[in-house]
C-alpha cells in the first residue's frame, strides 16, 4: 500500500507563513485554512484538484527538516530586508516574552522519583495523621506548603523542556521563554532564541546577543561579497549599542558586553542600599558608564523607543499572530515554528515598507475600505447606497489610488464617519 504523499519543502515554509498572517496557532488550523481558501491554495502552489496537506502531513515534514534549515529561511528573508536597506545592525535592542507550553501543570512529576503531585500531597497528608485524606484536605495541605512550584523538583514528562512560570497576566503555567534582538533603527528582528523560561534575563542575554552578532556579521560578508561598489547598507562595525529593559541589568554583564565593544542603554533596577564596589573597579565604572548615557537625550530617546519597536515585534509575532501558546512540545520542534513565525513577521516588515500592508489578518481589514470606497464612489455619482448596484459599481470592481485623495476632500469630515469608522483618508 502507498502511504500519504509528502510534502515539498517550499510548500510547507509558506504553509508556515500563512499561520503567521492569517493568526493561527496549530498546524490543523493551518491545514484547514489551506483547504478553505482559493487565494492560500494559490500562495501555497496547492492545486485546484488536489486537497490539501494534511496537518500530520505538515508535523512529519516538521521533523524531518532540521532547525538549521528553518533557521537559513529565516536568514534568507533577512537578506531582503537587507537588500532593501531595513537591517543595520548598529542598534540592536533585546526583551524577552514567555509562550505558554502545551502540557498541564496537574501532569508533572517529581525529578527524583517520578511521583504525581496528588500522590506527594497525599504522602503528606498522611504524615499529618490523616489517613484517607479527600480532596479538600489535600487542597489544605498544599495551601500550607511553601515554594509548592519549583522546577528543580518537578517536571512535566510531556515536554521536559517546560518550566513553571508566572505570566504576564499573573496565572502560573508551564512556558517557554522566546528573546528577540530587534534593529532598533527599523524594527526587523535580527535574531530568535527559545530558552527555558525560569532562566533569568542576565542569563540568556549572551545567547540572544552571540547569534544577533553572528548574523550582523553574516550580512556584513554577504553585503562585501555581492555589492563592494556599493554603499553598504549594514553598519560595518557590526552591533554597536545594545538596548534593554532593567531586568538585564548587573555589573557582570554590563562588563562583558564593554569587553565586546558594546555600550549598553540599560536602566538599573533600584537598590535598597548603597553598593559596595571594594574589589569590583572595573563594574564600577562601566556601571556608571551605562548610567550617565541614559540620563542624556540619546538614552532617553533609545528607551522610549525600544517600549515602540520590541513590543511591536511580541504584537505581531505572539498576539494578533497566535502563537502566545503553543501547540508544540520540546524547544526543537518550537524553535522551527517560531523561525518561521518570525520570519513572516521580517517579511511583513518589507510588505509594509513597499505596499503599506502586511501585518497579520491585516488583509482582512481591505474589505472595510473597499466597502468606503464603494460608498464615496456612490455619493460622487448621486445614488443612493441601495443604487449602487444599478449603477454597476460592486466590491468586485476596484478603484484607482489617484481617485481617494480627490474622494476624500469632497465629503465632509462629519459625512465621512457617518459611513464608516476607518476611513482611511
């Protein structure tokens, strides 16, 4: 018997891209939405008279491509941006997000024995005195337990790579910790790092800035290789100043970073005393350093525009983008969905940059002002909206750009949002 064909690699890299524009999550919804669309059948190279990929078919090709090829996608799609002058590279900025994983916090095990979370509070119930303890005694006993969370004790067995955490929202879950470095002169996303998510910001900051500079570095070559007559476009010096929020601020990393010829713009957490800086001179100073550049305009400007940019980059990518939660399991299988994620969102970056359009589901808002369009059209003419039918002006037809200026200016503000919230004028 022949089993389920397989799928081509670019078929199923634009399948990925599609889950970033159109803000689906799962693999099913991807495959359902390839199968729903005409326009998506197209994008993707599906044809009219074939179905489309199975989501099992989508998972398998998953695991048999490898992350460095999802991460050369990603590398080529930031060789566009760079070709269009949208990567620099000299300002880079650095924060971090947590994605939910896909396991359940009732699941997880003790490291040492394996044992469930029910059966440890019923051992512990027991050495209590209770000897058949019910569910609300074992909700008592664990009310009264401190550090009842912790991930050198407990692990899902699902995905191991889960670490408890608390979210931005407050509710603890199992997730995974994505850090992007976003160019802070454009906004594109130069590299994507996928840690565990109870490692602190100090921590995985060296890996999200050794690939950051790597891929600087990489452009630089690639730029003196195909273009040396040209003016490059990425700063030869490579990464510059780095940019980041207070919890990447410490004395040692402050200092490695000086090291690799880096200034830093990274406010410092408040302390409750004075520091002691006997033996540690040389923290000292770029400590300083770090604080004198944020109290002049540059550093201020920087701080206000990194809240701008790196959000920006978590919007797209984690909420209108569907992936705060993931359907994945193990760092291995995430970290090539969210190459790929973040790859559509450098992509969108250039959509945007060329035709104004091309963050996720933002296709969608194109009906709206077409219905606007139609509206204006109608009211130029003289017809009533119910007319414009009869006129042969439908949503099938489309209007010249060098006509919405002049729409525009001959309706009245007030008549304007009368027929429609987004007018787009």
């Amino acid at each position: 018997m022949m089993g389920r064909p397989g799928l081509a690699p670019g078929v199923y890299f634009r399948l990925l891209l599609v889950g970033y524009f159109e803000g689906i999550d799962s693999e099913r919804g991807i495959s359902w939405r390839a199968g729903d669309s005409l326009s998506i059948r197209d994008f993707v190279g599906i044809p009219l008279n074939e179905g489309a990929p199975d989501h099992t078919t989508i998972s398998r090709t998953r695991r048999l491509i490898d992350v460095e090829t999802h991460r050369q996608v990603f590398g080529w799609i930031l060789n566009l941006l760079a070709d269009g002058g949208l990567v620099k590279g000299k300002r880079i900025g650095i924060d971090a997000t947590t994605l939910e994983a896909n396991a359940a916090l009732r699941s997880i095990v003790r490291r040492d024995n394996g044992e469930s979370y029910e059966d440890f509070l019923k051992g512990l119930a027991q050495q209590s005195g209770i000897a058949t303890p019910t569910r609300e005694d074992l909700a008592r006993v664990d009310r009264k337990r401190k550090k009842k969370g912790s991930n050198d004790d407990w692990v899902n067995p699902h995905d191991p790579d889960a670490r408890i955490t608390k979210m931005k929202d407050g509710c603890t879950h199992l997730a995974h910790k994505a850090e992007h470095a976003v160019d802070m002169d454009t906004g594109a996303v130069v590299a994507v790092t996928l840690q565990e998510a109870d490692l602190g910001d100090t921590t995985t900051v060296k890996e999200t800035l050794a690939e950051a500079g790597a891929t600087v570095a990489e452009l630089i070559e690639r730029e003196a290789d195909s273009r040396a007559a040209e003016k490059p476009q990425v700063n030869l010096g490579g990464i510059e100043e780095v940019v980041a929020d207070k919890g990447y601020h410490s004395g040692p990393v402050l200092k490695e970073m000086k090291a690799a010829g880096v200034r830093t713009y990274i406010p410092e957490k408040k302390q409750a005393g004075k520091r002691h800086w006997v033996g540690k001179e040389e923290e000292r100073d770029v400590v300083y350093a770090n604080r004198q550049r944020l109290q002049r305009p540059k550093g201020k400007r920087l701080l206000r525009k990194r809240g701008e940019l790196i959000e920006r980059t978590f919007a797209h990518c984690y909420e209108t983008g569907g992936m705060r939660r993931t359907h994945l399991r193990k760092h291995n299988n995430i970290l090539k969905r969210l190459l790929i994620h973040v790859a559509g969102m450098n992509l969108g970056l250039l959509l945007r940059n060329k035709y104004g359009i091309g963050t996720p589901r933002g296709l969608q808002g194109l009906s709206h002002t077409l219905d606007f369009l139609v509206t204006l059209i109608a009211q130029a003419i003289g017809l009533e909206g119910s007319n414009i039918s009869e006129a042969g002006v439908t949503k099938k037809h489309s209007v010249s750009p060098q006509y919405q200026l002049l729409l525009c200016g001959y309706f009245r503000p007030s008549e304007i949002q009368k027929q429609t919230s987004n007018p787009g004028c």
